[in-house]
C-alpha cells in the first residue's frame, strides 16, 4: 500500500506549483488566486496573505469540497 500511496502523491506533486513569496506576488498581480490552506491559528499568529482565499483544511477534507 505505500508503493501506491507514494505513487499517488509523486503524481500529485507533478502537478503542483511552488512559489517562493515573491513569484506568488507576481502570480496574482497576474490573474493567479492563491489559496491559504494554513490553519486560522497560523493566519492569526503569522497574518492574512493580502489577496489569498483562505480556506480552512478541514472544509476540504470534511466533505466540503470532495
């Protein structure tokens, strides 16, 4: 099972995009939305990311979004 999951999340990976905070600055001047996965503590305590949808991790993985 962990050939398959480790399978499933190299796959994944492939198609996520990593910004550095200045390439996701430049990203949404350009059109991109970035969502805050980062839990409302984080968002509290290290502050809002002007711009960014924030969306707490549990919404999505609660049957929110699946």
């Amino acid at each position: 099972m962990t050939d398959t999951i480790t399978g499933l999340l190299e796959t994944a990976r492939e198609h996520i995009t990593r910004y550095s905070p200045a390439e996701a600055a430049e990203a949404m001047r350009a059109g991109a939305v970035l969502v805050d996965l980062r839990p409302t503590e984080y968002r509290w305590r290290f502050g809002e990311i002007p711009g960014a949808v924030a969306v707490c991790p549990g919404t999505c993985w609660s049957g929110g979004w699946t």
